[in-house]
C-alpha cells in the first residue's frame, strides 16, 4: 500500500528520497563506512543522478544553462578530485530545493481544491418541465444525469456540457478556451459546462453527467494555479544563467593562476546559486500560506510582486464596502396596483437574477407575503442598469394595461436612468429616498411604483480605508448606484473620491486611465459588473462568498470569507515579502562572493565550502518562513501586553 502510494505520488517519493540522502551523508560525516563504502555515494546517486539528468537534458534540447548545469559540473568534477562528501552535500541541497518548489505546486493545488470546495458548482434542475407543476431543485452537480433540464442564471458557471432548449444568452468561455469575446448562444446551441453566463437566464438539457464536467472544471482551475504557468518560480534562474557564466570563467581563471584544480572546484561549490534559487518561492509559498490561513486565495504567483507597488485600490460599493444584502424599507404602488402585486410581480422576474437588489427582494417576498411567484418569461438582464421580463399573468396583465388584447406585458424594474428610458417617474419618488437605493418598476409605458432599499455598510470598511491610507494606498469607490446614496457611503468610509452611476465600462476606463498614467491599481468587487474592471486591474481581488463565479475567475485574489479587514494586512504582507525576497537575494549573493573570495585564494576547501553554501540556503528559508506568521499573531493580545508594560513602566517612573 505505502510503497505504491510512493510510485504514484512523486512528490512522496522525493521526501523519502532526501531523508535518506541525508542520513548517509550524516553517516559519511561521521566517517562511518561499509566495508570501502562511503554512505556519501547514496546522497550522489539518490539526488546528483537526476540532477545531471536534468541539466543534460536542458542543455541538449532546451539550450538552457542554469543552476543545475553549474551544479553537475560541481559535482562531477568534486566527485574526479575524489571529494564524494562535497559532491554529495551539494547534490542533497539542490534536490531540497527542488523539493520545495513542488511544495509550491502542491500547496496552490490543495487551496484551489479547498476553493472548489467552498464554492461548489451547483446546479437547478427543473423537474416537471413547461407542465404546470414544474418546480426547480437546487443540487449537487454530481447529481445531475444525462437528458435533466437545468436552468441557469446570470453570472453562474454553466454546471455541465448541454444544449439551450429555452432562452439566449451570450457565455464567457475563457475560462475553457482562453477566447476572450464572449459567445452568443440561443436554442439548440450547445453550452460547455465551466464556461460563464454573462447575460440571459436559460434553460439546457444536459449532454454529460454532472461528475464528468465538474472534474474537468477542477482540473482547468488547477492547471491555471500552477506556478510554472505564474512564471515566478523559476525567476530566479534568469540570474543564475549570468551566475554560471561567471563562475565558471572564475574557476577556470583560478584553475589557471593557482594550478589547483581542486580551489577551482571549491569555486564551483560555493557559487552553486542555490540560495538565488530559493529567494523567491520560499518566500512567495510563505506568504501564501499566510494569506490562506485568513482566507485569501492568491491564484498567481506574480501577484504577490505586483501588489507590493500598487498605491491605488478602487472599492465597488454594494456587497464589498456593504454586505450587500440590502433591506427592503418601503414598497410604493402606483396607480391601481396593490402593495402585493407589486412584490409579486417584481420578484417573480427577479427570481432569474442574482444581484444583491434581487435576492433580497425575493427574500422579503418569501418571508413576508404567502403569495405564489407568476409566470414570467424572456428573463433579460442589463448589467449596471437592471432587469426585465415578459409577464404571462392574464389578469394581472389585462390590470395593468387597459389595451385590448394585451395579455402579455414587458417589465422593467432597475435604476432611474433605465426606466426613464420608457416612462417618466412621478417627480416625489424621484428625489425623496436620499442614501437609499431605490428600484422603479414600469411596464413600457406606465409606472407602476418603486422598492427603497437600504443596505448596510460593513462594520470593517472605515476602519480598512482608513489603514490602507496610512500604508499611503488611495482608495476611490466605483459604483453603478445613484449619486446621493454613493456619497453618502463614501463620506461615511472616508472616500474621498468616488464616481456613481458606472456601467461596467465606466468601471473598466476609469481603472484604464489609472493605467494609462502609469499609475498601477487593484480593484476589489463582487458583481458581474465588476468583472472587466477586476480583469483589467493591475491586481484583481474578488469577494469569494457573496460574489459570483464570474468575478471570482476574473480575479487574481479570493476572499474567500470576503473578509475585507484583512485588506491591509495584504498590502503589507506583500511589501513585506518583496524586502525579504530582496533581502535574502542581497544575502545569497553576498555569502556566494565571499566564499568565492576564500575558495579562491584557498582559504576553504569543498565541503567547508558546501557548508558555507548551506548555511546561506538555510539562511534564506528561515527567512522566508518568518512570514508564515506574520501579522497574524494574536495581535489584541499582543497591543493588550503593551498597555500592560506601559502601565508598569509608568508606575515605576
Ligand atoms: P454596484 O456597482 O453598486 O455593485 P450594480 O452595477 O450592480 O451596482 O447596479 C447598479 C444599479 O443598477 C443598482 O443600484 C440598481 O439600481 C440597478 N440594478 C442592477 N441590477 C438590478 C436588478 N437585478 N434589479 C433591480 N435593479 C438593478
Ligand atoms: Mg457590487
């Protein structure tokens, strides 16, 4: 059983691997042999072997010189100067350090998983479909068989491969194909599952059973977070090409003046770039690991770096600075429409969407009202602007219009601008609901009355602007709710600037023309109409549990509690992490050119040198793990033991 979990799981077996390269090369220290041989051997072949594999192989098909030609060279040349030791520390320190950018790999592999965890795709079957007791059934996606009818709202990811069998729509399919234009697709279209819906509600009937799609999806999401896809991993090898070159003309230029073959190996050793190797990943893997224990998920390996230079951050207002689950204060009929025809009629086309305004309408009409949903049909969503949809209702319809056969009424229910677009609104409704949002409801000509909504902010917002902004980050606020409401939440957080009324391009220009002067900025949101600005950001971070699955693929960060308070802590963290990877640059780097100093002038000889040289790695990776725990230790208790102290002191004085 364990010994076929170590065939299949290679990472496993590398772990294995360097223990026991490292208690034979204890053995070796410590002069113990078998018969004539030297435990060192064991180090050579178990870690050296694959090495010079490697590095033969780049260099012959990939013309790639790094490191680990440097390395082979070290380590055949100490092993024909006859210094196993040396050679068999070097090829255990090279083999560690590849074992921990599979850490890396493995790491990202599990917090996407547990991702895919939080975040279940979940599927609606409709049961009884287009009969009169069609109902749907929210559930797991492994549920779902071939022939089942779903449907699927906008911003949801289509749960499984399908064909449209009712309504239109147009579908992100990014995520799958990298195509970047979104898809029209209407009836008989087939759909992929993983891919996202931008726009319509639609209905599909599913080509593949639910645990087939849902599989490949992961994988697609794991293959992304790889970091040899994020590039940062092996940065560090740019440098060491330059390094090899110089450290092989160093040790053949000792080799020449000196004579001494074996100074020129020590050169070799000593100037292995294994430390340069591990500045960056160790410190990125540690302040990943860091992030993920307060619930922040970094897709992409570079995006620690970038967001150490970012000054700006653009807040969306409803479900990021708020919670997003806004409070209905007062719904207003107009004309012959009752209270309860109008909550029925609005969240019966609301029901289609999953904006924060329509989930808590619904809500209120569940909770509140023991009324049925009316049939409604042809669910359209404008995005930034609102909703509409064909009502089938008989009476209602023949209520609302007067018009002979007029059985079938368009609704429209959104914000000002979008329902002025078909009727006027009464002048008292216009200006009476100051920081509220506020919904109208109209048919295409007649008004029909309005829902005030209230949400709340979010008890950690002013208190984040106003960290970010001592960390000297300027924070701007970016939403498609009305002028009066904006204003009133941005003087209440402390934003100074704020623009209202955004469509989703007003959104993505403004972080454009934040680009365009060279200045870099991050965008934190969790709606559909957040996600071209997220994507175009310098650094994107999405609200994992209240947003939707587009906004969190369009994202370079996951909040995965959408826990904005540790924001700050974020931005530090990622400052923090490019000072150590610097630093410990600085520090490899240092300790390679002395100890090419003493190895040239013959001061050391391999294995103190190899010493030298592990001492520098070690170095670099307690350097980097101190910021596992960074900021993340009790911080109350610790400020509590301060005032402590203080007091004290002052007592003393
Ligand atoms: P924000 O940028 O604040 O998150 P959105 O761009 O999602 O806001 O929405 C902007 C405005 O469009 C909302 O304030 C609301 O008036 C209107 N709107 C959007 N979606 C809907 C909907 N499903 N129902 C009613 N109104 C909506
Ligand atoms: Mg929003």
């Amino acid at each position: 059983m364990i010994l076929r979990e170590l065939i299949i799981n290679e990472y496993k077996r590398n772990g294995i691997i360097i223990l026991i390269s490292i208690v034979s090369i204890f053995l070796s220290f410590l002069k113990i042999k078998l018969g004539l041989f030297d435990f060192a051997w064991i180090g050579i072949l178990l870690c050296g072997i694959p090495i010079i594999k490697d590095a033969i192989i780049g260099l012959v098909f990939n013309h790639d010189i790094k490191a680990d030609v440097l390395v082979s060279i070290g380590i055949i040349s100490s092993i024909i100067i006859g210094e196993v030791f040396a050679a068999s520390v070097i090829s255990i320190i090279m083999a560690i350090g590849g074992y921990l950018e599979d850490y890396t790999v493995n790491k990202t592999e599990n917090s996407m998983k547990s991702l895919y965890d939080l975040n279940p795709i979940n599927s609606r079957i409709i049961i009884n479909y287009n009969k009169t007791n069609e109902e749907e059934v929210f559930t797991d996606i492994d549920a779902v068989k071939v022939g089942d009818i779903l449907k699927v709202l906008p911003g949801e990811t289509i749960p499984v491969d399908g064909i449209i069998i009712k309504g239109s729509t147009t579908v992100d399919e990014s995520p799958l194909t990298g195509e970047s234009i979104p898809q029209d697709k209407k009836i008989n279209s087939r759909i992929l599952s993983g891919t996202i819906n931008t726009y319509g509600t639609f209905y599909i009937k599913a080509l593949k059973e639910g645990k087939n799609s849902s599989i490949q999806n992961l994988i697609n999401l794991i293959e992304e977070a790889k970091p040899e896809n994020a590039n940062i991993v092996r940065q560090a090898d740019k440098w060491a090409t330059w390094i090899v070159f110089i450290a092989l003309i160093m040790a053949l230029g000792t080799w020449l003046i000196t004579g001494q073959i074996i100074r020129a190996v020590t050169v070799l050793v000593v100037f292995c770039p294994c430390g340069l190797v591990l500045a960056t990943p160790t410190a990125i893997v540690a302040a990943n690991g860091n992030l993920s224990k307060l619930g922040i998920l970094v897709r992409n390996g570079k995006t620690i770096e970038i967001l150490s230079k970012i000054n700006n951050i653009a807040f969306d207002k409803t479900g990021t600075l708020t919670y997003g689950k806004p409070r209905i204060i007062n719904i207003i009929p107009y004309g012959n429409i009752t209270k309860e025809e109008l909550i029925s009629l609005s969240s019966s086309i609301e029901k289609n969407s999953e904006h924060p305004i329509a989930k808590s309408i619904n809500e209120t009409f569940k909770k509140d009202y023991n009324l049925n949903y009316l049939n409604v049909d042809n669910f359209k969503m404008i995005l930034g602007q609102g909703v509409k949809g064909k009502l089938l209702d008989k009476d209602l319809n023949q209520k609302l219009n007067d018009y002979k056969n007029n059985n079938q009424n368009e609704i429209f229910i959104g914000k000002k601008e979008y329902i002025l677009n078909y009727t006027k609104i009464p002048n008292d409704l216009l200006n009476k609901y100051e920081n509220s949002t506020i919904v109208y409801i109209s048919t295409k000509n007649k008004f029909l009355g309005a829902i005030v909504l209230l949400d709340v902010l979010r008890s950690d917002s002013k208190s984040v602007i106003n960290q970010l902004n001592n960390l000297g980050i300027n924070s701007i606020m970016l939403t498609g709710d009305n002028y009066k409401t904006a204003k009133s939440i941005s003087s209440q957080v402390n934003i100074g600037d704020f623009k209202s009324n955004c469509m989703p391009e007003d959104k993505l220009n403004i972080i454009k023309d934040y680009q365009n002067s060279d200045k870099k900025i991050a965008v934190i949101g969790d709606g559909i109409n957040d996600g071209p600005a997220l994507k175009k950001a310098d650094v994107g971070i999405a609200m994992g549990g209240i947003g939707s699955d587009i906004t969190v693929n369009a994202s370079d960060i996951t909040l995965i509690n959408d826990n904005i308070k540790y924001l700050p802590h974020l931005f530090k963290i990622s400052r923090k992490t490019l000072n150590k990877i610097n630093f410990n640059i600085a520090l490899s780097l240092a300790i390679n050119f002395t100890a090419m100093f003493l190895a040239i002038f013959g001061i050391i000889n391999p294995v103190i040198g190899a010493l030298i040289h592990n001492l520098g790695s070690v170095l670099v990776i307690i350097n980097s793990s101190l910021l596992l725990n960074y900021g993340i230790n009790n911080k109350d208790n610790k400020s509590h033991l301060f005032n402590l102290n203080k007091d004290y002191f002052k007592s003393k004085i």
